[in-house]
C-alpha cells in the first residue's frame, strides 16, 4: 500500500471511529405529537450530558442547568443559564404558553442582590446536541447561546442581542459527577424518585462569569455547578415537592436533593466531595434530611418562602448544615423559588465551616 493509502485509510478508521463514538442530536424547533420515552438507566456510550427522552412531546421535559453563586457572603452575585428541550405542557413553571420545543433562560443578581434578566426565557430555532469521547456541545439554534465541555470544563457561550447579553461563563470541576444512588457507573440508576431523572455532571467548580449586561460589565467568580434533569411525563405528574441545592465551605462541596411525590414518599440524593474525591454519594431514605425554616413540612402553594433550610447528612461525613440570608433569584411565585444563602456546616467532630449556596424548591400541591 502506498503511504498515501495507507494515510487515507488511517484517516477514514479514524474518521469512522469518531463517528461511531459521536452522537448528534437534532431537536425540532416545535413540540412533536405523541409521546416520549425517558433514559433513566446511565449508559457510558452516551453520556451524562446527552439528550435523556426520545422527542419533545406534550409529556416531556428535558433541562441543561448551570449555575454560578458568589463565595464571599456579603457579595449577592449569581448568574443561571439553563437551556431546556421541553413543551410548555410539560413544564409550565418555567416556560410560556407556546408549542416552541427549545429554549433558553438567563436569570442574574448583582452584588447587592438585585436581579437582572428574571424573565428572559426565549425559544430557540432548534437546537443541536453533540456528544463524542468527553467531549459535549448544545448550540440553541439563532439565539447566541451554546455550551462546550468535557467531564471537566465547560464554557458556555452567550451572544443575544435580543436579551442585550454578551459574554461566557467557565467553569472548572472540583468535584466528581455522580448519579442519584452513587459514583458513575455503566448501568447506574439515573432515577431520582417518581420518573424524574437526574445526573449531576459537575457538582462544584472554580467558575468565572464574564458578562456585558446592557452594555455595562457583569463579572464574578465563585462557585459552579451543571446538571440535568428530565422525565418522560409532566414534571407535575410526580412531584409534591422539592429541595435541591448545592454549597461549598471548608474543604467541602455538597448536593443535596430531598423530593416528596405525590404518593407522600420522600426521594433523597446526598453527595460530599473533598478535595477532588468523592466522600458520599447516596440515596438510602435516611442519608440526608432537607426542611425549610421555619419547619412547615410538606410546603403548600399557600406556605411562605422559608427564611433558611437545615440540613443534616446522617451518613458519613454526617454533619449539620444550616443556611441563612436568603435572597431569592427568580420572580415570586408561589410554587418555585430559587435562592442563594449563608452556609453554617458543623461536621462531625466538631469543625465549623462558613460558605455559601445556591438552591431552590417546588412547591404544588394545596
Ligand atoms: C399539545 O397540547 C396543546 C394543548 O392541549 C395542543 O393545542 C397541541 O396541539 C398539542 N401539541 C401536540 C404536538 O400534540
Ligand atoms: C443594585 O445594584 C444594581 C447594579 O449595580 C443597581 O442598578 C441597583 O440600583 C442596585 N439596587 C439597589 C436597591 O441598591
Ligand atoms: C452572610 O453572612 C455574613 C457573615 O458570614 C454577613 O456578613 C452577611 O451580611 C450575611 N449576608 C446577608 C445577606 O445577610
Ligand atoms: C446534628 O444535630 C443533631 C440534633 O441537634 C445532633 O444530634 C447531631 O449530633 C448533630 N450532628 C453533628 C454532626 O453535629
């Protein structure tokens, strides 16, 4: 073989090896008829940051988050992205009333608290999502607004002039991904509780915000953080209520995820890292309690915004964390809040850590 043929046809292998490790999605701009099926078992071929339901129909939901919370307390800045793939029907506490399938939202505070952006959520041209070898990519078609990351980076891309916003966010894992019940493993279960799934990609990370907000500089690092949630069915179908959020004090980075369905049973997923390693990563019933303060548990529609949570993780680390100083990130409304908090952790053996988080609830019933 001439070393021409031999070049090419290590080109076409290679070509052809890229390929079969690459999955493209092309998600229509229009909710689709029908109705959808969910992934919930994790499949290592694909990817945590793949497409999780067959097509966005009437019953489905699928969300790409991302989010950015201010380390030092007295600094209220936050910056959220989340780029959806869901109907309205679906989801309509975050989306309007429309057949548009792909969407993305921004929501930002200043440093004092004050937000910006808190109803820019505008549908999308379509959208595509790549997956290869540690390598993702979703490019929201027409609107400016795309991600690119590996099991460790990320850096999402934003250039809207409609919404007046230019500019990236980074961020830098500093902890490991996890599945609901644990680590990654090929066939974990991606299930969180009711049909909800869930796959947290990056837990915590060294995140840069570099924006230009109405033609004035937003810029702020802290702590980052990407997940993924979705289901095959309305998110009301199953849900009653929710916790999750995720902090950062000490040496530690926590998730916690505390969801109540509509049957009365409670669906938790706790995960602490330090230093780059996972310490626990759980969903047995009693590894982590989450109640809001004042403690009105199950929360109604009717329920106040609590004004902190307690948290205590019952396995090992076992400790106490409670937050304080909420300043809440998304407009009032009764069945969901986001909010960014004081962190107290008191850790077994005694050691207190200060900190800060970001985390919201649903609340859905009467
Ligand atoms: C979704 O539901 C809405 C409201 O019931 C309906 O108007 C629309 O045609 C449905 N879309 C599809 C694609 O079935
Ligand atoms: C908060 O900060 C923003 C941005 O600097 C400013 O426009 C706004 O007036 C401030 N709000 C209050 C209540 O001080
Ligand atoms: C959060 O706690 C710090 C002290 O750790 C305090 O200085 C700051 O004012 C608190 N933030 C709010 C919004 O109360
Ligand atoms: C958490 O608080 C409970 C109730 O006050 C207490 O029994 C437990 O020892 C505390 N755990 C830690 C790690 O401090």
């Amino acid at each position: 073989m001439s070393s021409f043929l031999l070049r090419s046809a290590i080109a076409l292998l290679f070509w052809f090896g890229v390929s079969a490790e690459a999955h493209k999605y092309n998600i229509p701009a229009k909710v689709q008829p029908g109705t959808a099926i969910a992934d919930l078992v994790y499949s290592s071929s694909l990817g945590l940051d793949a497409l999780k339901i067959s097509s966005v129909t009437n019953t489905s939901w699928d969300w790409w988050y991302f989010d950015v919370v201010s380390l030092n307390p007295e600094d209220r800045s936050s910056f959220t992205v989340v780029f959806y793939t869901a109907s309205y029907n679906a989801l309509p506490t975050f989306l309007p009333a429309s057949d548009a399938a792909t969407w993305v939202q921004i929501i930002g505070s200043y440093p004092n608290g004050t937000l910006w952006g808190s109803t820019d959520t505008i549908d999308t041209n379509g959208a595509t999502v790549t997956i290869g070898q540690d390598f993702t990519e979703g490019v929201w078609a027409d609107s400016g607004f795309s991600w690119t990351g590996s099991s460790s980076e990320y850096l999402i891309s934003i250039d809207s002039p409609a919404l007046g916003v230019k500019g990236t966010m980074s961020l830098n894992a500093i902890a490991p991904s996890h599945l609901p019940c644990g680590e990654v493993t090929n066939d974990g279960t991606m299930l969180l509780g009711g049909q909800v799934g869930w796959v947290n990609i990056i837990p915590d990370a060294l995140a840069v915000v570099d924006l230009v907000v109405g033609g004035e500089p937003f810029k702020f690092s802290g702590s980052g953080y990407h997940d993924k949630n979705w289901a095959g069915v309305p998110f009301a179908t199953d849900v009653q209520s929710w916790y999750w959020g995720h902090a950062r004090f000490g040496p530690y980075s926590i998730v916690w995820f505390d969801m109540l369905d509509l049957g009365g049973t409670e669906h938790v997923s706790a995960y602490v890292a330090r230093d780059d390693k996972i310490e626990l990563a759980s969903c047995v019933p009693n590894a982590i309690r989450v109640r809001p303060v004042p403690d009105v548990y199950p929360p109604t529609l009717s329920t106040p915004d609590p004004t902190g949570y307690q948290i205590s993780i019952e396995s090992a680390p076992k400790m106490n964390v409670t937050i304080g100083s909420l300043v809440r990130l998304v407009a009032d409304i009764p069945s969901y809040g986001r909010f960014s908090g004081n962190v107290t952790a008191v850790v077994e053996g005694g050691e207190v850590y200060h900190g800060t988080g970001l985390m919201e609830q649903f609340k859905l019933t009467e």
